[in-house]
C-alpha cells in the first residue's frame, strides 16, 4: 500500500475550510436565537419553541400506553431520605393538618369531602422508582398509597375519567397543576400518604400528595387540596411560566 503523503498546505486549506463552516454555523444559530427572541410569545416563551414543546408533546403521548410500566426497585435501593423538590403550596403558616380535607369537584355543586382516614382505608399500593427532577437530578424512593385509579373506581369517578385531564391544587391554590388522564390512570400512579413506609413529612405535602412516576417532579404535587375533572386543560403552575406541560419521561 502506497503512503500517502499529505502536504502541509492541503492541513492548512483543511483547517480553514473546517474553521470557517463552524464560524458560519455558530453565526446562524446565534441569528436565529435572536430571531426567536424578538418573536411573540405563546404562554410565557417565543412561538417557535412553544410548537417545539406542543410538537414533542403530541409524540410522546401519542406513543404513551399506561400498561407500560416504570422500572421498579426493592425497598433496600430507596433513599433513607428522600430528597425535597420544592415547597411551593406549602408556605401557609395557617394550614391545621387535623382540619384538612381532600375536596373531589364531581361536577357543578357536587363536591365529595374525605379525610385521611377514610383514604387510607382503600386498597395501598406501593411503589419504589427513580423520582426524577427537571433540575437534573433523580433518586429511588419509596411511597405509599392508593392508586388513582382505584380511587376513583371505588368513588364511582367513571364518568369523571372519561374526561381529557385532571386538575389539582394546594389547599392555598399557590401551587397546581394539570396531567392528562391517560398518565394519571397509569397503575403506578398514586395518592400518597406514606414514605419509607411512614406518614409523609410536612415538606413532602403531609397529609396527601400525588406521586406519578411517568412524570418529572413537577407534576408530583404535595399536599393536595382540591381535585377536579375537565375537557380542556387546567391551568398548571410551571407551564404558565414557559415549561413543557406535559412533562412525560
């Protein structure tokens, strides 16, 4: 095999040509930034990426199947403490956990009212999976609870669940969010009252928070006050400040 012999002239024409694409490219990606910048926006960020997220979203719930379960783990994997992602709903100096009830909007003037009690009566499930944060960090934990789906099965929710989306909120409304039904009928998704195989903290939303392990923290709201049921999408926290609403993984 012959050696070929390349000339100092030919690396230098390389490198230029090289250099000079990567100079073009970084100039277009930062006019484009730019433009995208300047434009209107669609629920807090510019038009383009607000299509970019709408886009992903009708992907990744179009391939979503709620029998596709979440990898699990043994107890022995779980965190001895769990990391807390947030305290937003959680700041009312006033709220009396012995007084708090879960509040279940049925439909117009028909609100069902339950206390921890009752709930933690119906059939528990547990689960130990990768909590994962859109800050970028995840951890395996360990929580206790019912079902959501069984819940609602055994309030007589049917008709309820036939709807596009559920919304919930923190008992002081400073915190919510809205989740399509198919993720919240997941079976792994839970009402949650225990973790570790104890009663929630007060900073993990004691005395009930929703854990739904297809979702970024985010939508795992602690401390829940209010539930309810709608066609069209209930209005969520991080999403009005310009995040993805969906917030699958």
């Amino acid at each position: 095999m012959k050696e070929q012999v390349v000339s100092e002239n030919k690396i230098l024409r390389k490198s230029l040509v090289a250099f000079t694409v990567f100079i073009l490219a970084f100039a277009a990606g930062i006019t484009a930034w730019k433009a995208i910048r300047r434009e209107p926006q669609a629920d807090k960020i510019p038009k383009t990426l607000r299509k970019g997220l709408n886009a992903n979203e009708a992907f990744f719930s179009g391939l979503f199947n709620r029998d596709r379960l979440v990898p699990v783990y043994p107890k022995s994997q779980a965190a001895a403490k769990a990391r807390v992602n947030g305290d937003l709903g959680l700041k009312d100096a006033s709220f009396d956990a012995a007084k708090w009830k879960l509040q279940v909007v049925r439909g117009a003037g028909d609100t069902l009212f339950l206390c921890l009690d009752e709930i933690r009566k119906l059939p528990k499930t547990e689960v130990v999976f990768d909590f994962k944060c859109i800050e970028g960090w995840s951890q395996k934990t360990w929580w206790g609870g019912v079902r959501f789906s069984d819940f609602a099965r055994i309030y007589h929710l049917e008709g309820q669940t036939k709807m596009g989306y559920v919304g919930m909120s923190t008992p002081d409304k400073a915190y919510y969010v809205g989740i399509d039904m198919p993720s919240i009928l997941q079976p792994q998704t839970i009402l949650c009252y225990e973790l570790n195989g104890k009663p929630l903290p007060m900073n993990q939303g004691y005395p009930l928070r929703l854990i739904i392990p297809v979702k970024y923290g985010i939508k795992h709201l602690k401390r829940i006050g209010t539930i309810y049921f709608s066609n069209d999408r209930p209005a969520d926290y991080w999403a009005e400040q310009g995040y993805d609403y969906y917030s699958g993984h």
